[in-house]
C-alpha cells in the first residue's frame, strides 16, 4: 500500500471529537530529527497521539544518547517503548537485539499497543523480537520507528487496516551529544503561549558540583545515565528504577515523592522484576528521608536525587546509613521536571 507522507492530516485530535487535527509546519530542513522529517512505509495516517508520542520518544532517546556520549561510554544500541507519552520499557546494550529485549521485557503488559522507536536498522530478526515476547501470540504495537527498514521487516510487522504505523528515519542511527533538540519550547495556555529553553540539560556525573557518597561500578554508572534520561523525560514527578541495562520500573507524575517511589517499585514488581541492586533517579530532592527510605526497603543500591531541600543532611545521612551508594547534584542545575 501507499502510506501517506507529511505533512499529516490526522482523523481528529487526543479525541474523536477533537477535529480537524493535522502536523504544521515543522523544521524538516533545519532539523534532521523533526517529526516531519521521518518517511512513513507502512500504515494509515499517524494520529494525533502517534506523532505527540513521536515527539516525546525523540526526547528520550536523544537524552539517552547524549549522557552516555557525555559520559564517554559509547552510545551503542537503544530501543525505547512508550505509552501515552512515558517509557514503560527502555534497553541499552551492545547490539539491538539485547536492546529490545530489556526494552520489551521491562513491562510486557504496558507495551501492548504501545510505541517503540528503535535507534538502529530494523530487519527481519529484529522485527520478529518485536513481536515475540508474549504471552499471547504475536505482540501488538501501534507505531514502529527507527533508522530504516528492510522489506521483510516491513512484512512482518505490518497489520491489518494499516493499524501499525512504519516510520523511518536514517538520523536514528547516529546519535550523540549533538542530538538534542535546542529550539525554544512552546506550550499553549489560555489567552498566550508559554515560552522557554528547550530541555538540554545533561547529567554529566565529572561535574564537580556532584556531591557523592560509596562506589559506583560501571555498569551502575551506565544504569544511571539510563534511569536518569527517562525520568527527566516522564512527567514529573518521577522516580525511575534501571538495572542491568533494562528499565525495570517508572513511577511518573505523582503528586509526592513517595508515591513516586511506591509506584516504580511496585511497577517493577508487577512486570517481574527483583528490585534489588538497582539504581534510581528522582527527578528532584527528597524533602524527607521517607522516600529515600521506600527505595532502601526494597533493595535499591545505588539513588541519584537533587539536593536542596532544608532537610539535606538529615535525608543524605539515612542514605549513607543505610549502606546505598548516594549522587547528588543542586536542584538549580540539575532538576529534571518535564511535561507539565
């Protein structure tokens, strides 16, 4: 079939009755990474929800590679799911296949119907890890997104009525620090339009601000770049659990730190994961030790937080205490609030 290219006219908006929506104008000449820069191969218009997901992937993903090209550890490959604009699976590794399966495995529920964007070529055995994995046959996804396609890859994760859609683009493939989008943000509100830097911070743990306490293995320091590219790209407030490579569980857009905390857990414990030796990211301080102390309960080894709050020291010390290795950078600099 045909697929339709943009600019994109879309059936109607986040709702049925929110209509007519479509993609305007983007910066497809000037920016490589646009929405409208990628080439649709397969599936019905993407809807309004694909292309906000869209746009919230790119943010992840381009966070993800740039913390670990700061860091100096290799980009390698990544694989992303999301659902309604939060990543429910999210896998580093050294080739994408590993890849996509700790990103498919991190909550196998969640990512039915979900959308993958995957930093790399997708072919025939890429495309069938996609769909394998679960529990009831072949996976559904509603958008597959990556460097490029081969025919058969296409083939396969095609479905009926175009209800996947098939988008490719080649600047997936080359991701570094440069990556970021740094084109102002807008949101708009009723009456005026909010303006404000793009979101470009990345956590560089060399930042000699960073205040540290206990070891931190490589493979923890990888984590943690992980942990924090997703948090500081899911609504907050967000607490994010990584290990291994794999995102095990994310408690986003919770009205207290710890319920944010109690969500990531019990989302790792509800996909199947032992929450034991991993690490954490919260999107911004602890105002009480009763968070840090929900992640201590439950086994996490290692929590990044912000500091800043009247409490500090009190918060810090149970961290130390309790043996976990503690990172810290000021609120001021390093607060990863998004979405709101």
């Amino acid at each position: 079939m045909s697929a339709p290219q943009p600019p994109w006219e879309c059936a109607y908006g986040e709702n049925a009755w929110q209509a007519p929506a479509r993609l305007r104008h983007t910066a497809t000449g000037e920016d490589p990474l646009a929405v409208g820069a990628f080439t649709q191969l397969e599936g019905a218009a993407p809807s309004y929800n694909n292309l906000a997901e869209l746009d919230r992937q790119l943010q992840t993903v381009t966070h993800i590679a740039a913390a670990l090209d700061v860091a100096g550890v290799g980009v390698g490959a990544i694989a992303l799911g999301t659902k309604h604009g939060n990543a429910c699976g999210a896998g580093i590794g050294e080739d994408l296949i590993t890849a996509v399966q700790r990103m498919l495995t991190g909550d196998l529920r969640a990512i039915f119907g979900g959308c993958v964007m995957v930093c790399g070529a997708v072919d025939e055995s890429v495309a069938e890890a996609l769909l394998g994995h679960a529990s009831e046959g072949r996976r559904l996804l509603d958008t597959v997104a990556a460097a490029s396609f081969t025919p058969e890859a296409v083939d396969l994760l095609a479905r009926k009525q175009g209800k996947c859609r098939i988008l490719a683009n080649p600047a997936l493939a080359a991701l570094d620090r440069h990556s970021l989008d740094t084109s102002p943000r807008h949101r708009q509100v009723r009456g005026g339009v909010l303006e404000q830097p793009n979101y470009t911070y990345v956590l560089d743990l060399a930042d000699p601000q960073l205040v540290r306490h206990g070891e931190l293995s490589a493979d923890q320091h990888r984590d943690l770049l992980l942990a924090w590219a997703v948090g500081s790209t899911s609504n907050s407030n967000t607490v994010t659990l990584v290990r291994d490579g794999r995102l095990l569980g994310n408690g986003v857009g919770q009205q207290d730190r710890v319920g944010g905390c109690a969500l990531a857990i019990w989302r790792a414990r509800e996909a199947g994961h032992d929450v034991t030796g991993a690490v954490a990211f919260s999107d911004s301080f602890f105002p009480f030790p009763d968070a840090a102390e929900t992640l201590i309960a439950a086994g996490v080894a290692v929590i990044f937080s912000t500091n800043g709050s009247v409490r500090d020291e009190l918060v810090r010390q149970a961290m130390i205490d309790a043996g976990v290795t503690v990172l810290q950078l000021p609120d001021r600099v390093a607060r990863g609030f998004f979405g709101h």
